[in-house]
C-alpha cells in the first residue's frame, strides 16, 4: 500500500504566470521524495474550516533533492484565490501523494506529450522524468497564453516541442494527427500522454483522435482526468466517473478519479472505432 503524508509545507514561491494562472512551489520533503508525475495533492488553504475542503492539485515539477514540489493552477474560486495571498514562509497542511500517476515504460525510446493551457501542468514532470531516462520527447502544447507555453522551455535533452498559440488551435489538431503519425511510424514512441482534461468537455475529441492513433500503431495512451473531488481519498466518492471495464469494452465500471485514477488508459474513456 502506497503511503500517504500529511505534511507541514512551507512556500517557497508563488507567482502569477499571467491573469489568473499561478504556479506555487512548497517545501513538502516526504512528499517531494515519493511523489510521480500525474500524481496529486490535497492543500489546505484556510485557517481553521474556511473553507473547509482541501483543493486537490497535480504537481507540475518535482526537486526531490531540495525536496519541494511546484503546483500550476488557476485562480477560480474562494480557495485558489486564497492561495495567490501566500507569500514566501507561508506554512498549510498537504495530503499526498494521492492516486495513480503516469507510467513509464522500463525501457523507453520515445513518448509524446498533448496539453493545453493548465493542462499542461501535469505533463511537465513527466517530461523531466522521460528525459532523465534518456527518452526521446515530443510536446505538443497550446494555450492561450505565450507565458504558459514559455513553461516548456526544457532545458537540454531529446526534446521537441511544437508550441500552439489559442489563435491557430483550428490547425493543430491536424497538424496534431500528422506529425504523430510521422514519429509512429518511425518506431520511435512508446507512449503517448494527454494532460488534465475533463472527460465530458469537447476535448474529448482529442482523446478520440490519438486512441485511434495509438490503438493503430499499438501504442499506449493514457490521459489524465480532472474532476471534482472533496476528500482524495476514495470515501466520498464524488469524484466517480463511468469508464470501460476492460478493453472489449462490453462492460462499463464507476471509477473514483481521485482513487483509480486521476491518469487512465483512453480505451477506459472512449469507445473504439
């Protein structure tokens, strides 16, 4: 069994990226040594019981050797716009890490990685750890905002990132499709990563599109899911979302995001064909 800390963190950092997109970095040592990429964390963000849930938040880059992680979010409520007051030596609880993350292959060529706007936060530690493997990485990222795609500006490597601005996001889905079909078919992925969608959003066009792809070149994909959630832990199950059982996809099962998730196969979520 997987454990789970509940731990005294201290800010180190917390600045607004732009508008209301922040990134929060937190000394949290127990956490920072054990956490993956496509994991969670549940933050208290008030004092006492208001508010009384802790935000649930995916971390966006791991320093297990300053022992911190860094959290990209957005301002959106009364708790997130609590957390923009927290300045440097700010102390709250943290509960992780919480459920299943990204898996990377024993032994990995390539991987591919899909994600717009703050969805791309939970892709930027798995590119750190694919290219820590020796892996060869292909971002595909878009967002509205230059000062979020400037967050993937990856630092040495095998690294290839193609950066779509919200204007031309009417050519990246083909673009999208073609170029992953180009590095396919060269044999050089092993899997393919889609980051922080909501399974019942328009996005799920692209969950469609690249299981098609993958399910082509026997690739694996795997796509992590946002939803809304109170505990974390699996006992509330608020978070329930209904996926395929297996992958003759006859049989439909309740899954809890926060428990068996928040990362899934895609043939769990959309329908072959």
């Amino acid at each position: 069994m997987k454990r789970v800390y509940d731990e005294t963190c201290r800010v180190l950092a917390n600045r607004r990226i732009v508008n209301d997109i922040w990134m929060l970095k937190i000394h949290c040592p127990q956490i920072a040594a054990t956490i993956l990429p496509g994991q969670f964390v549940m933050l208290k963000v008030g004092a006492a019981s208001d508010p009384l849930l802790r935000r649930p938040l995916t971390v966006a880059r791991i320093d297990r050797e300053e022992g911190a992680i860094s959290i990209l979010y957005r301002a959106v409520g009364r708790g997130t716009e609590l957390m923009t007051r927290w300045e440097p030596g700010h102390s709250s609880s943290v509960l992780g890490p919480l459920g299943n993350g990204f898996t990377l292959p024993e032994r990995v060529k390539g991987i591919a990685l899909l994600g717009r706007d703050i969805g791309i936060g939970p892709l930027l530690a798995l590119v750190e750890e694919g290219l820590a493997r020796g892996a060869a990485v292909y971002a595909f990222l878009s967002s509205r905002y230059r000062e979020v795609l400037e967050l993937a500006a990856f630092a040495g490597g095998n690294c290839k990132t193609w950066l779509f601005p919200d204007g031309d996001r009417w050519q990246c889905g083909p673009f999208l499709t073609r170029k992953l079909e180009e590095i396919a078919a060269e044999k050089a992925l092993d899997r393919i990563y889609i980051g922080g969608l909501c399974k019942f959003c328009p996005s799920c066009n692209l969950i469609r599109e690249t299981h098609r792809l993958g399910t082509r070149w026997g690739i694996e994909v795997q796509v992590s899911l946002d939803q809304y959630m109170a505990c974390g832990l699996g006992a509330c199950q608020g978070c329930i979302v209904e996926l395929f059982e297996d992958e003759s996809q006859v049989a439909k099962v309740y899954r809890r995001v926060c428990k068996e998730g928040p990362v899934f196969r895609t043939w769990e979520v959309v329908k072959n064909g």
